[in-house]
C-alpha cells in the first residue's frame, strides 16, 4: 500500500497552498510562531440526524487523534487535530445506521481553537459544500468521494435483487491513513450514490473481497434480498483475524458476523478467524469443476529488507468451514517484486464465444494469467502474458477489481487510475478509474487482455463531431474549432508513418496518440497494425487512452492548470517530424455524472 502513503504525504504538502489561497491560513507571524499545544476535549450527543457533520482533520506537530465510539463500542481512531482553520472544510459522516445511539467524540484540539468541538454537530442535509460535485478540482464523469483519502477499490459486487453495482475501497471521509470502506451503488456504473461507510475497529484495514450468497449458503437470504458478505482483512497483523461483514438488507447496514450470531442465534454461522494467519487481499471464487468456493489470502514474510509474499489457499463447501489446501500460484512480476497480492478470479469468453471460455486470473499492475479450472483449483496457467514490453502502465494501478456476480457473462473492473487525486486541494478528490469491460481475444501474438469503456459511456455523450480525411501537416498545430467544453471523449484512427509521432491536446495537455512504448519501443507493424487506433476518456484531473481496440490501455493524472493558450480550440492535432493522415476522428461532448438524476 505504498502507493497511499504517497498520495496521503502529497495530500497533505497541497493542503498548505490551498489554505493559503483560500485566506484561512494563519498571516505570516503566526505562522512563525510556535504551534499552541493541544488540548483533549469530550463530547457526548445521541444521533438525531443522518450526518455527523465535522470540521476537516489537520496533522499538526503535535500528535493527537480524534476518537469515536457508538454506546461505548469503538467506532473510528483518526490521527489529527479538530480544527476550525478551514471551516469551509467540511466531512459530513452519513451515521444513520446509529440513530437514536449514544456517540461520544474525543478529540485533540488546539488551545486557541476549542471552539472546534463545539462546531460538531449532526444535520439532516450535507452541509459546507453550496458547489459539492461542481468543484474545479473534481473529476465529472470519475467517481469520487465527498471528501477525503480514497485508497484502493478493495471489492466490487453486483447484487441481482436491486439489478446494483456496489463499490468498495478503503477510504478516510476525514483526512489521514484509511481507517474504513467506502461504499458507492449504481444503477448504471455511471451515476454513484455515496453511502454510509463501513468502519473496522480499531485497526487499519486494506484490501478484501465482498460476494453474494447466491446459493444461499449461509442460510440468511429471503425472498427480497440476498446476503451482502464483506470478507475484510483487519491488519493488526499481530492476531491476523480475517473479519466477515454481512449485510442483509440490500447493502445499506452491514454488521459484524460475531454480531450477527448472536443477534440471530445462530451459532451455526462462522466465527472469526475464518482462517488462521497474517491475511491480506483475500479474493473467493466458486469452481465449477470442484464443485467448491475457493479462498486465497496472501501472507507477507518480513524478511531483512524483503517482503515476500505466498498465497495460501482453503476451500469450502458451505462458506462456513475451511479447509488448508496447495499453495496458490502468486503472481508477482519480475519488475515490481512483493507487489501484487490481490488475485482475482473469474471465466472469460474467448473471443466473444460463450462456448469458448478460459479462467482469468488478474493481478493488477503485475500481470494475468489464463488457465483452466481443475479439481484441486487451477490448471494450466500460462503466466503472465502482459509483460512489461506489452503495456503502457508505468507505476500503481490501484490494484483494479471485477465486479464479483456479474450479470450476462460480463467481466467489469475498475481501478485507480495512475497518479490521479494528487491535486491542490485539502479535499482531495481521489478518483477511481471509469469502469472497464475486459474480454480476451485472440491476436497474433496468442491471447491477450483487452480493456474499453463499458458500453454506458454512451448515456454521457452529448454533441458529436466527427472528421474523415483529415491532414495533420508536420509541426502545425491543427485545432478542431467545433468540440466545446472539458470533457470528451475521443476516437482517433490514423496512418502514422514511421518515425512520426502524433500528439493530441486537450486544453493544453498533451495526450500521445502514438506512444513510445506502444509496439515495444519499435515501430508498428504495418501488416499486423495497418492503422493506428486510439480512444481517450479525457476528464478534468485524469484521462484513459485505450489503444489497437483496447490492447493497450493506460491511465494518466491530467494537469489542470491550463496552458492552451487563450482562444484556442479546447482540441487540436499536433505531429512531430512528418504529415499525419486521419483516416476518421470521432469527438463526444460529455455530460457531467454528478447533474444527472
């Protein structure tokens, strides 16, 4: 999870500047003087509203952390300081599952600034943020939390009943190292709808798996709802206890399985651990061929300056009871050793046939395999075809999930797109990636993964402009005058000849349309690539280029300080070194995801 570390120390440098912008910071000989200590203030209310709605978290150079707790029973620990500075700041906690429930806050909170508890307070309604999900700094058509850190996506599900997307990453609604999941639900994997978050007490938690009892194994499923089950590792990693969240409502509360239990009486249902061990990323799928669900979790061996990591793997028949069985194959790429401790699980159609299907193990940044399924879990893997010649990724990809139960045969994943949230604004904004179909194909080079856009794409796409037989003379820059706006999205096929390079900007950033990298640093093939293709989702803080069809595929933090210059169309062609020919160029106004019902 180094990755979140980087983005929450980069989070927290721009946090100073926007302050500073925003006339909230301290002048200049308060700020030189020395930091007035803390002091620890206790406040005790009962939930009356649906949100909690709280002053954003500073880090100071004083330690301190604010404490919450529901009847006594911890909720959250948050390393920082209850500040009033940025008022303007605020995390409105969607705490309605407690309502009527006693909460207690403790919190450190600067001498000078004790009027900081007394800020907290509940409200029926989200309030602070009279622009929330208009902010310049916002991406408009990639999910984002209100507020906040947002890490990986830790577990993806469709659940059948309510025909929903749910999405699942750690998360922070305040500011800091993840203390819970965030919860997003979608009709259509392009509107979100932010939900409570669900909290792990009273350790940080990381990656996990969450799945529908469709079977009904766990014997708590009615006529209208399914069990929602969240396996969450809770990474104290002294005790190493894998934790079981259930809900049984839709996806609106989940509790703990010990709770549960007990709630229910139902002594039959599993009790934590589920397994024994340090785990992390567990990932379960159901084999056919076995006729079981099988579980992997990954276990990292501190050794010197290493960190290995195995994958062990149990199975079980009624998602109570598991039982150790052979290691699973871990697959770690050559150039990014002890990542890639999330292995998702899942048939794929070859080449869009049904009747043609292969297993396909994915493992974000490092790597997929494909095999077979077998009686004792996976045969045949053939490892790793996506090397580091075949794709433009260069750093953390999020570790991007598949929707687990998805409907139609589909495979849907959504990561985090690479350096995207670092941006100027104490909020944050961290985006996920927009959601990806994947399909295996067949290419020359054997099978391949190919990423693109789901087909929803289409509901955001307004005015349309589309080019044939358009010349890009060298070094000119060629604007397209039509296309208004900031946020598009682009399809581009050209004839490039070799040793040209084609550029496309969109306000001033600059988006290769024919990368480096993309044919192993060589030029194209003409008779396996006679055309380049290419596609851009272009949002306000990220952009994603799909290239050859989805082939090759990468995500890009975008710059937003502009540097097109005034009056120039928002798009243009640029090619360096030799006239380029558009065969036929494609340009989609997008509608924004968030003034949509």
């Amino acid at each position: 999870m180094k990755h979140t570390q980087t983005l929450i120390t980069a989070l927290i440098l721009t946090a100073v500047s926007a302050l500073t912008a925003a006339g909230v910071a301290a002048d200049q000989s308060k700020t030189n003087s020395p930091i007035p200590p803390l002091v620890t203030l206790k406040k005790s209310l009962k939930v009356t509203s649906r949100y909690l709605v709280f002053p954003m978290m500073f880090f100071e150079k004083v330690k301190s952390s604010v404490n919450v707790s529901i009847d006594g029973k911890p909720l959250f620990n948050n390393p920082g300081t209850l500040s009033t500075r940025g008022q303007f700041l605020w995390a409105n906690l969607d705490v309605s599952e407690f309502a009527g429930k006693e909460m207690t806050i403790s919190a450190g909170v600067r001498e000078d600034e004790q009027e900081a508890m007394d800020a907290v307070h509940f409200s029926d309604t989200i309030e602070g943020h009279p622009d929330l999900y208009q902010e310049k700094l916002r991406s408009q058509f990639h999910f984002s939390y209100r507020t906040g850190v947002m890490g990986d996506p830790t577990a993806m599900i469709y659940y059948p009943p309510k025909k929903e997307w749910h999405l699942f990453t750690i998360a922070n609604p305040f500011n800091g190292r993840e203390i819970c999941w965030g919860h997003a639900v979608s009709k259509d994997l392009v509107h979100w709808e932010e939900r409570a978050p669900i909290f792990h007490p009273p350790h940080l938690i990381f990656n996990g798996v969450g799945f529908i009892d469709t079977e009904n194994c766990l014997k708590l499923n009615t006529n209208s709802q399914q069990a929602m089950v969240l396996l969450t590792p809770i990474m104290g990693r002294q005790d190493g206890n894998v934790s079981m969240k259930v809900s049984i409502d839709g996806g609106f509360v989940f509790k703990d399985m010990n709770d549960l239990r007990a709630e229910l009486k139902r002594e039959d249902l599993p009790k934590n651990p589920i397994v024994p061990g340090w785990a992390d990323a567990p990932r379960i799928w159901q084999n056919p061929v076995a006729g079981k669900y099988f579980m992997t979790h990954c276990r990292w061996e501190h050794t010197g300056k290493e960190h290995p990591l195995t994958s062990l793997q149990y199975t079980s028949s009624d998602l109570k009871t598991w039982e150790r069985v052979d290691n699973f194959p871990l697959l770690i790429h050559a150039n990014f050793k002890g990542e890639g401790d999330a292995n998702d699980v899942v048939e794929i159609p070859v080449d869009g046939d049904a009747n043609k299907k292969v297993v396909f193990v994915n493992c974000g940044r490092n790597g997929y395999a494909l095999g077979k399924f077998s009686k004792t879990g996976l045969d045949n893997l053939q490892g790793e075809p996506l090397s580091p010649k075949d794709t433009l990724k260069d750093g953390h990809d999020g570790f991007p999930n598949i929707f687990a139960n998805a409907p139609n045969g589909r495979v849907v994943a959504m990561g985090h797109p690479n350096n995207v949230g670092i941006v100027s604004t104490f909020a944050g904004f961290h985006t996920l990636s927009f959601p990806l179909e994947l399909s295996v194909r067949t290419t020359p080079s054997g099978l391949r993964l190919f990423r693109n856009p789901v087909a929803e794409i289409a509901t955001l796409q307004g005015q349309m402009h589309s080019y044939k037989d358009l010349t890009v003379n060298a070094n000119t820059l060629t604007p397209l005058v039509e296309p208004k706006g900031d946020l598009f999205h682009i399809l581009i096929e050209a004839q490039v000849p070799i040793g040209v390079k084609l550029e496309l900007q969109v306000d001033g950033k600059k988006l290769p349309v024919s990368p480096e990298k993309l044919f192993n640093g060589e030029a194209a093939n003409p008779d396996q690539y006679p055309t380049l293709k290419a596609e851009f989702l272009v949002d306000r803080t990220c952009y994603e280029a799909f290239y050859q069809d989805g082939q090759f595929f990468a995500s890009r933090g975008k710059i937003l300080d502009s540097q097109r210059k005034p009056g120039t169309p928002p798009v243009s062609l640029y090619a360096f070194g030799g006239a380029v020919k558009i065969i036929s160029m494609t340009v989609y106004e997008l509608k924004s995801i968030w003034n949509q019902k």
